[in-house]
C-alpha cells in the first residue's frame, strides 16, 4: 500500500490496503479495523565497523502477495498497530487499556498473536523436529565387506534404481514404497526390516556434509542419527565427499541427467535480468513450480490479460464480502501482479555500486509469492492443495476447468484453447463406422521411440551403462533419443486399436480402429509430448528425448471431413447390459484405474471413478472424481449393488433413471465440464437414458434447444457466484469454439526437469517483443538459448490469414 501498512477489519479478519479500505467500508458498513504498520531499520556499516541505523518507512505485506524475505542480519523491525474507527478516520494507539472495551482489547491481542493462515498451510512435518533413534547409539554393523559405489545403485530385489534406502546394518540397498509420486518402490526395504529386524536404513541421494534422511523401521519415523557419519563411513561412504546440488540431487547421482537441468535452467551462461511489465517472477512456495510455469504461460495470452486484468476494477467492485474465496478475484490480483511491473524493478545505480564495492550481491526483493492464489485455486484437491511437485498438464486442466465454472464478463478466455476432436471408429468386419465429436484443450502428441534418427549411438550408450554399473565405476554421458517431430505428428494421426470394441452392426464384440482428427482449430494450440510413461509394473517414467519442435506449425491437414460418399455407418444400438451373477467381478478398466492413481488420488477412488463413468476412459473418470472428492466416503472401497438394486451414483454407470426422472448430477457435471450449458446437458441425458456416451451425440446432432426447456435452468449454475451480477450469457448452446485456420507459430514452452511429473523442477519460456525470455520462478532472464528441443507444454498461436 502506497500509505504503508495494512488494514484488518475487525469483523471478518481479512486484510485491506488503504485503496481498497473505503470500499470496504461502504460496501460492508464494518467500522473497526486495525491498522498494522511496520517500521524497518536497516543496517548501514559505519565509520568505526559498527552499525549506523538507516531507518525507513517500509510497506507491511505480512505474507501478503509480495515476496519480502529480508536478511534479519541486515534488517532490524518494529511493528506499529493502531485501532481505527470509520467514518472519522479516529485512531487509538495500541496496547491501550484503558480506553477500550476488554472485548475489544482480547480481540486484538489475538489478532496479533495470531499464527499466519499461510503458516497453517505448511504440513505439520516441517516444524516437527526430529528426534535421534533409539537405536543409533547402539546400532550393530555387520563386518561383511560391503562397499557402496559412488553411483549406479540399484534394488537388489527388483532393480529398480530410484526410491533407495541403505540398510545400515547390513548394507543392502533396496527400494522404498511407491507412493504413486514418480519415486517408485516395491517396498522391498521394508520386508527386509522384517525378516532381519535391521533397524536404521540412509536415503541414498540425500547424504551432504550436514546429515541425512534416515528412517527408522522399528520407531515407524523419520530420525536423527548422531553417528551417520562413522555409520556410512563403515561402507566407505565419506560425507565429507558427498554434495547435493541446488535442485536436491547428489552430483554423482545426477550425471545421467545433469545436461537436462543444466540446459533447461540455461545454466553456465550469464543471462540478463529482465525488469517490467511482464516480467515478474513469482516465488517457488516449496515445489510450486508447475504453477508458476502455468500461469505465466496463461498471462501472456491477450485474452486472459483482457479479462482479468482489464477487467479489474469490475471485479473487484463485485467481488464478494470475503474476495479470497472467489476465482475471479484472485485471478484479477495474479494478473496484475504479473503484469503491472510494479513488483519488477531494476536495482538502483547507488545499490549496484555498493554491491560492487562491498564485493558481494545482495539478491533483489522482486516478484510476487501467490500464496493467496495457490490457496484458493487447490482448496479440496488432494494433490494440489499439497506441497508435493504435480504435473503441469493436469494443472492446466484443472485451471481451465475452474475458469470455466466461474466466467467474468461476456467472453470466456478459455474459448482459445478449446477445439473439437471426431472420432472415427470402424469396426474391421462390416467396415461399416461411426462418427462423434468431442471436446478438447491439448493435442496429446505420443513420442515416436521407434523413428530415432541415432539408434546407433543409443545402443552403444546402452551397453556403455551397464558395463559401467556392473563394474561399479562412473556411468558415462548421456546420450539422449533425437525424434523428427513429423514422426511424432504421423503416431498421432495414425489409427489405433479399440479394445473390447463392441460392434452395433454384427451385434458382437469384434475388432475395431480409432482415428482422431481435429472438427475445429483452436486459437491457441496446446501441444503436450507425452513422455511420461508405464514401465513394468505400472512404475511412472520419463522418456528422456529431444524432439525438433517447428517454430512454425502446419497441421491442416488434421483437418475432420465427416462421413465420406461410400462409407455406412453403424446402426445407433446401444449394447446389452450384461449383469453378472457376481457384481464384484464387474469389468473395470484397470489402466484408467492405474492412470488416476498416478495423480495421487486413492485408488478405491480411481475404481469407483471408473465404474461410475462407464469405463469410459480416464478423463471421464476425472471429472467424476472432481465432482466427488469432498464426499465423506470418497476413498471408501467400491461397494458393488445386488441385483436389483441401484446406488445413486451405480444409477449413472448403469443407465437407470430416477424416480424423479432426472439424470445424476454428475453426469451433467461432467457435460457442463466440457463447455456445454445445463439445460442441454439435462435435455441429451434424458433423450438417451442417461448414457454420458451417447448423450454426448445427442447434442452434436441436436444444436438447437427443444422448446418448452426450462429456461431457469440456465442460470441454476450461477447461484453462490459472486460476481453473477457481471455475467453475460453466450447464447450458444454448444460449446464455443474459436474455429479457424490450422497454421500456428510457437510463443512459448514449459520443461520439465527430472524423472517423473511428481518430482524435479519446472521453467517457462516465453516469446516476448521479438526474444525469447526464461521464467524460472523468481529468476526472469532474457534467454540465450531456450531449450526448444527439450520442452513438454508447448503453446503455439494461430497465424492470421
């Protein structure tokens, strides 16, 4: 605030600056609120060595949107608060007795003492402190001769060479759990514990100079071990030797990949700092970086700028009483915050020559911390509510899906990505096919492994690493898979089998083959390369390759072109229910199942996801799980209804219909979702018994609304929305596309770096005014060599005719 200093009204405990008090105040009536003030003393040497006090007025932000993590070595603080009556603007210095009520007196010593709700947030594990093991002290080590390499470490039950514990009493080096978080394990550490009784097992990966992870089996907790160091050294680690990089990672252990994090981050080359509108980093909240990279990506689309940011003043005049738990709020302050250049300035001259004086760099207070944003935006969902690393794809998603469900003004800025996908199905028999079409955001491009154009040096590398690790010495280089972007764009259109394809025209389950193609280009193309993969055993991967990514992109000839002169289609009937005379060995699609378990959710959930959609793919299942997750039985196992009986939610998978004759609620959910309105989602169930499948049909071949359709249907959604007053009605009642040609030129890319979607880091590159720029989270850099090869979100915008 340009005054200094923040305003808490004492009624709903939320903070104002001194621009949006009065608003406050004439929109609520509240009159009290409590004005904190913060008085900063930096530290200045003097002549003598010592100290001078340098005191200045400085803005309190209190975890605020700023990031401000000042040196208290360099800073010293006092903190100034005031009770202030409206409409007279009437101060009352605190602490004061005598003045004011004991209610009010108990009220602010509260206030004060309070803990920070972002405090809150953190899990209770990082303030908990450890405590040393029972068993450190007299911990037994078998003299066996066990020596443990410098790197290549890997189970010896299972091979796998991530998630490795140590056992320290023995030396074995074997897999943790898997938690479906990237670090798989098969848990072989822990049957270890049981039939040996060793206690004490060392994380490999985390031993540094300082200490290291260490868990206790029979405690069932992380613990100290105050002798680590001569409890390693027994075989032959030295700790003294071992580092750990920036990112979390051993140097010997990252040799493999250390090219990946080296070039994404473009790190060895001294880049530029960037300052301005535009150009705001935003602090890295404790593996936030998904986040970060996302919405950078989104803030620099013209559409999302518009509406939000230049809709500002709009939304927050209609914000709610409480504007932290509305979407658009929060959106509008990222945005600015983004955008303004207010928290993007260049250091002042007289600061960068007593930098260089004193010989040291002191780093620059600049960028935003989206706390607030971060907090509202994954309220209820279990992995992004966490501070676990997630997938910058599934964020994307979920983004796009709360703007969806919460539209400001009479244009939706999600219209840009979304397109329409048609399905061609033919069944391989009768020839005869079936087209649908659906709604998408990202082109999901399959890497093409089998079109690598140095297959050569791959399978040398190959027999060089495991020549490497069975000799325990250094693995070598890294050699990396080069894929043609055209083979990757020749996979996609490819035909692919359906599995358990059931065909209408022979009545019988029979072999059928998809083909995808676009019903519509979007304004803005989201292109992801799906490197994470399955290996055995359901383990996540990454496929570590450089593919050529075009910067400018041509994909007319994707182009749908509906049922050709020739081709029949498949008759519209539907398949027999087939109830089993067991309930429980009801077919559920395990991969879809294994897909959603992947993303952390539980997995008694991903069944049920499945089951209740249908077994109609994972991303069906998804909106079903969004839908449900605050449900009290969400993780409950699956409970299979009798014959002749329906569960509410088995209603949906089965299609029957309720007594009232209205379809479930889920499932027009899961349409609203897709970019359709509610009244049409309601009318296409009902017209196909409640098949999601089929009821998607329906309304591509029915665009217009049937007459005597309850037209207060259409703003049932609206209620709790705060800012309905601004909402205009699109008039479409299918979903709005922003159809056009299929040229398109690439603006921007986030990279991925480590082994899975759940660990490792994220960074964002972005084509601004003619150069490439890096948004490492609060590091914003021109970029020297943007790593276009390397990348996994790519954001390409369509060339004007």
């Amino acid at each position: 605030d340009s005054e200094g200093g923040l305003y808490v009204c004492m009624n709903t405990f939320l903070g104002f600056g001194r621009e949006h008090l009065e608003r406050h105040y004439r929109k609520t009536g509240q009159c009290v609120y409590l004005h904190l003030k913060r008085h900063v003393t930096e530290k200045v040497p003097g002549a003598s060595g010592g100290a001078l006090p340098k005191r200045r007025n400085a803005k309190l932000f209190l975890d605020l949107e700023i990031s401000s993590d000042l040196n208290s070595d360099d800073f010293e603080y006092e903190d100034e608060a005031k009770l202030v009556i409206f409409p007279d603007h009437y101060e009352i210095s605190l602490p004061n007795i005598e003045e004011l009520p004991a209610l009010v007196t108990i009220a602010c010593d509260a206030l004060l003492s309070a803990k920070s709700p972002y405090r809150k947030q953190e899990p209770d594990s990082w303030e908990e402190e450890l405590q040393a093991s029972k068993h450190a002290k007299t911990l037994v080590q078998l003299d066996n001769g066990v020596r443990i390499p410098p790197s290549g470490w890997k189970c010896s039950k299972c091979d796998l060479r991530e998630n490795l514990w140590l056992n320290l009493t023995d030396g074995s080096v074997l897999c943790g759990k898997w938690f479906f978080d990237g670090s798989g394990g098969n848990g072989h550490a822990t049957e270890h514990y049981k039939e040996t009784g060793y206690p004490l097992a060392v994380k490999l990966g985390t031993i540094t100079p300082d200490g290291a992870d260490v868990y206790s089996f029979d405690e069932e907790e992380p613990v100290l071990d105050p002798h680590i160091a001569k409890h390693l050294a027994h075989f032959g680690i030295d700790m003294l030797q071992m580092q750990v990089t920036e990112n979390g990672l051993r140097d010997n252990d990252i040799k493999p990949r250390v090219s990946e994090w080296e070039v994404i981050q473009e790190a060895g080359v001294k880049l530029k700092p960037m300052y301005g509108p535009g150009y705001t980093g935003m602090k890295n909240l404790g593996n936030s970086c998904y986040l970060n990279a996302v919405m950078q990506a989104i803030f620099s689309i013209p559409e999302f700028q518009r509406a939000y940011v230049g809709n500002l003043p709009r939304i927050f005049d209609y914000s709610p009483l409480d504007p932290t738990q509305d979407f658009n709020t929060q959106m509008a302050k990222l945005g600015h915050g983004l955008l303004s250049g207010q928290y993007s300035k260049p250091p002042m001259k007289s600061e960068l020559i007593e930098q260089v004086m004193k010989e040291e760099h002191k780093p620059q207070h600049n960028g935003i911390s989206p706390r607030m944003f971060k907090a509202f935006i994954s309220k209820g969902h279990p992995e992004f509510s966490s501070n676990r690393q997630q997938d910058a794809q599934e964020f994307f998603l979920h983004l796009i899906n709360l703007v969806e469900r919460n539209p400001v003004g009479s244009e939706n800025p999600s219209d840009v990505f979304r397109f329409l996908v048609e399905e061609r199905t033919q069944c391989c028999q009768s020839r005869k096919v079936r087209y649908t079409e659906r709604v998408d955001y990202i082109m999901q491009l399959p890497v093409a492994m089998e079109a690598a154009t140095n297959k050569d040096e791959l399978i040398a590398y190959e027999l060089k690493r495991r020549e490497a690790e069975a000799a325990r010495r250094p693995l070598p280089e890294l050699v990396r898979a080069k894929i043609p972007f055209s083979a990757c764009l020749q996979a996609f259109s490819e035909p692919s089998n359906v599995e358990d394809f059931w065909s209408s025209a022979l009545q019988a389950k029979s072999a059928g083959v998809k083909t995808s193609r676009f019903a519509s280009f979007p304004e803005y193309l989201v292109v992801q390369i799906k490197k994470f993969t399955f290996g055995l055993d359901w383990i996540p991967k990454k496929l570590d390759v450089s593919i050529d990514m075009p910067d400018f992109l041509d994909i007319s000839h994707l182009r749908a072109r509906g049922l050709q002169p020739g081709e029949e289609e498949l008759p519209d009937i539907a398949p027999p229910i087939v109830i089993p005379d067991d309930p429980k060995a009801l077919d559920i699609d395990e991969s879809s199942v294994m897909q959603l378990a992947e993303m952390g959710f539980p997995l008694e959930a991903c069944r049920k996801a499945v089951y209740y959609t249908g077994n109609l793919g994972a991303e069906v299942a998804f909106n079903w799980i969004i839908a449900h997750m605050e449900e009290p039985d969400f993780a409950e196992p699956l409970a299979m209804p009798a014959f002749g009986e329906v569960a509410s939610s088995g209603a949906a998978a089965l299609g029957a219909v309720g007594l009232d004759n209205q379809p479930p609620e889920e499932m027009v959910a899961i349409i609203i979702s897709m970019g359709f309105q509610r009244n049409l989602a309601i009318q296409a169930l009902k017209a196909t018994n409640n098949n999601l499948e089929r009821a998607l049909e329906w309304i591509f071949s029915h665009p217009d609304p049937e007459e005597g359709s309850d037209p207060a249907l259409d703003t049932m959604h609206m209620e709790n929305n705060a800012n309905a007053n601004i909402l205009a009605e699109t008039g479409s009642e299918g979903p709005r596309i922003k159809d056009g040609p299929g040229r398109y030129e690439l603006f921007g890319f986030i990279s991925h770096m480590g082994t899975s979607t759940m660990s490792g880091h994220y960074v964002c590159h972005l084509r601004k005014e003619g150069r490439w720029v890096i948004y490492n989270d609060l590091r914003v850099c021109a970029s020297e060599r943007p790593p276009k090869d390397l990348g996994y979100i790519y954001f390409y915008h369509r060339i004007p005719s």
